[in-house]
C-alpha cells in the first residue's frame, strides 16, 4: 500500500508540474495568472499617495499584503473550483476515476498545479509591489516566516473547500455563482481599507471567513509593528489567525473526501455526454 501512495504522489506530481509549465507558457492561461496581480499592481499605483487618517501608514503598504492573503483564498477556493468543474465536463475526472488511485492522482497535480499557480500570482504582486509603494517592513527572518506559514495554512484552508465546490457545481457555470459571495467576503474583509472603519456587525461578519485572517496574516509578516494600530483591538492576532484558518482547514479536510467520493461515484459515459450537449446548447 504504501508503494502504491508513493507512486500514486509522484505521478500526481508529475502531472501538476505539467500542468503548471503549460499553463506558464500558453498565453491565455498565462495571462490568468497575471491578470489579477496586475490589475492590483495599477491600483496600488494609484494609491501610492494617498495616507491613512490612523498611524500615517500609507494605503497602497496595508493593501499590497492584504492582496496577497485575497489571492490565497481566490486560487484556493475559486481556482481549485473552477479546475475540477472544467474537467468533470469534459471527461477528464471519469479518465482519472477509470485507473487505480487515479483520482488521488489526479488531486494531487491539481493541489501543485494551483500552488504554483499561487507562487507566481505571489511573487507577481509582491516583487514590483514592493518598489511601487513605501512603508513594508519585510526584512527580518521572522517577517518571510510569518509570510511562509500564513501561506502554507491559508492552502490548507482553502485549497479542500475549493474542492469541495467543485465537486458540488453541475458546470463550470454553474460554479460563477461562487465569485459573488467571495467578492462580498473581500468587500468587507478589509481588504482595501482598514477593516476598524466598518460597522462592528460587518467586522463580526468578516472575521467568520478565511479572507480577513488570510489578510492580516500577511500584514503582520510585511508591514511594521506600528501599523498594527489600524487592526481590531490593535493586535496581529497571530493565535486567532492560526485557531480560525485551521478550523476551515479541519473542515475542509472532512468535507472535500466526502464530497469527492461521493462526486466520483456518480460519474459516468452517459452523465459525461450529457453535460457536454447541456454545455453546446449554452454556446449555441
């Protein structure tokens, strides 16, 4: 068995770094990588003189981090959703489903192929967004291990729901609906502005979801310790962030094998055909 795990890995692996390379070098999967980090590159460039009313920390230096934890939970959730709606549609969950540990397989390139995904999308909005706006403080050793483990949880928390999703969606169409409540999440997660400048119901509403704990983990890793003053009870709250991300994470993990199994059993030639003529009289 455990031979069998090994190889089933490292096939995973092997595919999702495939998967990862033609998806860096085709232009239009490429520019999905690069669309987002750049959209948020132009707002932060416009931001870039504009200075909070709390602690004179400017707020292209809060947002930058913030995007950061944003674009954690947009790959984990909405992405990782997205990949496994397409490729039930098309047949290829049924291929995997069809071959032994196949499906472990399978999940395994995707989770690379989407934490690739991430590293780039990453390393696209950290690298310039540095030189565009003044105020980060992330030279320490402490500082890139905040950013390392907040990075590494924020997957775990949302990379399984993600898959939960996926696995729950008729079509990728049927998926879109997702990006409403993720958008609404991002509204009032203090993403964009300091979350304490909301009502307190909406910042009791944001602090149930990943978002808000994924943006100011990574706040607390880049910015300096003065900015803190701008966060709820003027903390970084590194326990919560840590207590509230592993329980999506436990809950993810319980939730997403359940909902696999249970999509896996269902696939079929016929439920494969049907969904491709569904998908044709849409684009007709």
């Amino acid at each position: 068995m455990n031979g069998l795990n090994g190889t089933v890995f490292r096939l995973g692996w092997a595919r999702g770094m495939i998967e990862l390379r033609q998806s860096l070098t085709n232009a239009q999967d490429l520019w999905g990588h690069l669309f987002w980090p750049i959209g948020i590159l132009v707002t932060l460039y416009f931001m870039r003189d504009t200075t909070l009313d709390v602690g004179g920390l400017q707020l292209g230096a809060m947002v930058l981090p913030s995007a950061l934890g944003m674009s954690i939970a947009f790959n984990g959730l909405v992405g990782m959703g997205q990949l496994l709606a397409v490729e039930r549609e098309d047949g290829t969950l049924l291929r995997a489903k069809a071959t032994p540990g196949g499906m472990q397989g399978y999940l395994v390139g995707k989770v690379v192929t989407v934490a690739g995904g991430l590293l780039v999308s990453v390393a696209v909005l950290l690298i310039p967004g540095s030189f565009l706006v003044d105020g980060l403080a992330p030279g320490s050793v402490g500082a890139w291990l905040t950013l390392a483990w907040v990075l590494v949880l924020g997957l775990f928390a949302t990379l399984p729901l993600g898959a939960a999703f996926g696995s729950l969606a008729s079509s990728p169409r049927s998926l879109g609906w997702l990006m409403l409540p993720v958008m609404g999440m991002v509204a009032i997660s203090g993403i964009f502005y300091p979350i304490t400048s909301m009502p307190d119901w909406l910042q009791w509403v944001a602090q149930v979801f990943p978002i808000y704990w994924l943006g100011i983990g990574m706040r607390a890793a880049l910015l300096p310790e003065a900015a803190v003053v701008v966060e709820i009870g003027e903390s970084w709250r590194t326990l919560e962030t840590v207590g509230v991300l592993g329980a999506w994470a436990v809950l993810g993990l319980v939730l997403a094998p359940i909902l696999l199994r249970r999509m896996a059993r269902r696939e079929s030639g016929s439920s494969v055909a049907a969904r491709r003529e569904k998908a044709m009289l849409v684009v007709r």
